[in-house]
C-alpha cells in the first residue's frame, strides 16, 4: 500500500537518500524529499526537524531519517512529541518498532547500514502494523510523558 513518506539527511548520506528517494517513488509511494542534497557539511537538527514537522503537520504518514550514524538525527526527530522515531539497523528492529511503539519515523546510519539493507529495514517497517492492546498505553506516555506517574 503506498504511503505518503518524508526522507531526510544530513550531508553524510545525501546519496543514500537521494537513492531510497527514488526507490520509493519507483515503489508507488509518495516522497517529500527534505534535504539535503549535496556534500556540503549541514547540521542534522535541521533536517531531523524538519521531517518531524512534515509528521505533524500530516504532510508525511511515515519519516526516514538518515545521518552517519543515524543517532544524532533520530535525536533530533525525537524532540517533537508527533514524531517517534526508531534507530533501526536491520528488518526485526524496524518490525518491533512498528509493532511495540508505533514509530512513524525510522533512522538508519549510512555509514553502518548498506543500501540493500536499509530497503529491507524499510519495507518491513512500511509492511508492519502497529499492535496495539497493551502497546496502546505505553505509546500514549511516549507522546504524553506527564501521563506517567512520578
């Protein structure tokens, strides 16, 4: 089913976007492209935030956030509360983020994670359903923290 998807990256993985950008597109899938597009040192915060927005704002259903390592960005999406991003480096830990924690983001390091792997990582993370039941509560506190008790 195709999705409406938000990619971003700072400069240490433009080319890994700039590829899964077009690999989603030829997937059937809508892409918001981001930024950035070239080897110019950037500042991951700014494209972390910026995909994080396209997620509140409902521009994007679901992120893919990339930067070296790909903490610092998931960090960076991670500070608004719409997003929940997940650092992912292979298919299981995409499908539990889906499915425990109903993450609509999730982050990859281009230099860690080959591009055949990030597109595994994706796809199952596009394919998974959150689970819901007993998760539900659980998520509701990761956008919600004063809903936790002290």
């Amino acid at each position: 089913m195709p999705h409406a998807i938000a990619i971003a990256s700072d400069h240490a993985a433009y080319a890994m976007k700039a590829e899964l950008a077009e690999w989603l597109r030829n997937e059937g899938h809508e892409v918001l492209d981001l930024g950035t597009n070239g080897p110019e040192s950037v500042d991951y915060p700014d494209y972390g935030y910026r995909l994080a927005k396209a997620i509140e704002t409902g521009q994007a259903v679901h992120g893919v956030a990339l930067c070296g390592s790909g903490i610092g960005i998931s960090i960076a999406v991670n500070r608004n509360p719409a997003a929940r991003c997940a650092l992912v480096s292979e298919p299981l830990s995409a499908s539990l983020a889906r499915q425990h924690n109903d993450a609509n983001v999730i982050a990859l390091g281009a230099r860690l994670v080959g591009i055949e792997m990030a597109k595994a990582c994706i796809t199952t993370f596009l394919a998974t359903e959150f689970l819901g039941d007993r998760h539900q509560r659980r998520v509701e506190k990761l956008s919600h923290p004063e809903r936790s008790p002290e």
